[in-house]
C-alpha cells in the first residue's frame, strides 16, 4: 500500500467493488505528481509532532484530544473545507489556500507559492464527525509515534467519530467508508508560476478499509505536519456541534470563530459567506448567516453585535464566547 507517481496533474482512486460484508479491501490512493516521494527519517515521518508526544511528556501535552474535545488545524477550520450540505452537486468550488499553505515549510523549500483545494464537498453533519474522528485516531495510536501510517479496528475509529455502539452495523460501514472516501479525495495541489513540478497530496494520502476484517489503515502527508504543531492547531470543543444538531451553518460558523485569537477584528458577512460557500443568492445567505449566529447565541455560545460598514457590508462585532455553552445546554 502507498502512494504512486502519475502525470502531473492527474489523480485517481482504486476502489474494491461495492459490496459491504463480502471480504472486499476498500482502497482510496490520493495521488501526488512527478516525484519520488521524500525520503525522510521515522522522526521526520510523525504528523503530529506537537499534537502527539513521547509517552513520557504526555502530561505536559497543550493540547488534548478527548471525547469532548479536539484539536484542529487552525486555517483549515478558516477556510471553506468542511461546509453546509448543498442539495444538488457533490463538487465544491476550488479553495485559493495559497496566503495560508505557501508558507509551510515544504513550500517554501520546493518554491511553491499557489495553493489551491479542490474535490468533494464536505459536509458537517458525517464527513466533520469522521474528520474529528481521524484526528482522534492519530492522536492516540502508537502507530503515529513511529511514522505516518495508522491501523486501527473500525469499532475502535467509529468510537473515535463519536458514534454509538448500537450503530456499528452495515449502514454505518458504507457511511464511513463513502466518508473516508471523500475526505481523501480532497485534493491540495502546491505550484509555483512558469514552473513544470507539482506537489498534489490531500487531507489524506490514503486509506484502506478491510471489511472482512474489520480493520481501518490511514496514511497521512508528512509533508504536512506543521498543520498539526502546537503553533497551528486550535481546541474545539465539541459541546457546541452537538447543541446544533442538522443547523450545519451554524456549525460550520462555530468552527470558523473558535478557530480565531482571543480578541479577534469585526467580522464581514463576506468574509463568512467565503467560509460557507452557500449555492444561493447573497440575500439568501446573509438570512443563513444571521440566523446561525442567532443559533450560537441561543446555545450560550456566543454573544455578538451587528452592524453595517462603509460598503453596506454587514459585520459582527464578537463581544463574548463560551465553549462550555449555558449549564442548562
């Protein structure tokens, strides 16, 4: 298993045929071009550095993954990654990700300068449950201390995705299976002008689901392990995901906000309709907005206040947040 080189700009994935209780091997490749892959040390391979540290130091960890909260990359909760479901089209608009990513370290050595997300849309409701639920698993696997590559049962990464026991049946299966497949076909491509080299590599470089044996391989891009260091990543708490149950806007806008510094600047409806990335009409999307913002102050989330610019524009002003939501939530 692993990732193989092909035309630079092309990517596929190798899928065992449909079937959910017949022995078959789910594989999904993200591909990256033109390239060896890096050939680095079992240290320089572990993605979580910061996020995951020698058993000795455990206690001294600053950031913790519980079952009450996470740890995210900070620009990926910023950017429009995880959105609103959309009724019609599974393709989300291509994400300009280059002021964020070009300054990882990988970039900046290789010169690559535009970034840019394209793939799958996905949506809060099960492909941000499994996302958390990936990010769980590397923190805790000893797998990760080693290198890039994890492997864990699939009751054991569904417990991580906060699913129940009683739901461990056939349907959630093929639910996490299409899940893991979209996230891993989220593609991030790294280019620089007038040059011929591509870097393609996504939220995941791969990933194998064994369903005779019940058993979950994830690989991640080491490349991109400064997404994961102290200095990048931001505590979600997950108390307030679950306060909004089927109100993904109001999630995905939680999502953007705890991500942002203490005492963070106004911000546009414009800038939260690009971290949305709703399908309808600017009036229709402001209305979303407004009432999602008004579901976070329900909850005990936030507390807020609305105004207009110069340019009409409207701007929330963040007075006030509380992760642990009112004691009655």
């Amino acid at each position: 298993m692993g990732a193989r080189c092909v035309v630079a700009g092309e990517w596929c994935a190798i899928v065992g045929k449909v079937m959910c209780c017949g022995g078959i091997v789910h594989r999904f490749y993200q591909q990256f071009a033109c390239g060896r892959a890096m050939e680095t040390s079992i240290e320089n391979n572990r993605v979580f550095k910061d996020a995951i540290p020698d058993p000795e130091s455990d206690t001294h960890r600053k950031l913790t993954v519980t079952t009450h909260s996470s740890v995210q990359p900070a620009v990926l909760m910023k950017m429009g990654v995880f959105v609103p479901t959309k009724k019609k089209g599974t393709e989300a608009e291509p994400i300009n990700a280059s002021s964020a990513l070009s300054k990882l370290e990988y970039a900046k050595k290789e010169g690559y300068t535009n970034v840019v997300i394209t793939g799958p849309r996905l949506n809060l409701s099960t492909d941000f449950k499994v996302w958390m639920g990936i990010i769980h698993s590397f923190s805790r696997s000893e797998d990760a201390l080693k290198g890039n590559v994890i492997k864990l049962k699939f009751s054991e990464f569904a417990r991580h995705c906060q699913y129940p026991n009683k739901r461990f049946d056939t349907r959630l299966r093929l639910e996490i299976r299409d899940s893991l497949s979209r996230i891993r076909g989220k593609t991030i491509t790294f280019s620089r002008e007038g040059a011929t080299k591509v870097h393609v590599t996504g939220l995941l470089k791969s990933v194998e689901f064994d369903i005779s044996k019940d058993i979950i391989v994830l690989e991640a891009d080491e490349k991109l392990w400064e997404l994961y260091s102290d200095d990048n990543l931001t505590l979600l708490r997950k108390k307030p995901l679950y306060a909004l149950p089927r109100k993904e806007a109001a999630q995905a806008i939680y999502t953007f906000i705890a991500a942002l510094p203490a005492q963070p600047i106004p911000l546009s409806f414009k800038r939260l309709r690009e971290r949305l990335l709703l399908p309808s009409s600017k009036g229709e999307q402001n209305r979303t907005i407004r009432n999602a913002l008004e579901d976070l102050r329900k909850i005990g989330y936030l507390d807020y206040e609305l105004y207009k610019n110069d340019e009409r524009e409207f701007v929330v002003k963040i007075k006030s947040r509380n992760p642990t939501l009112k004691p009655e939530t």
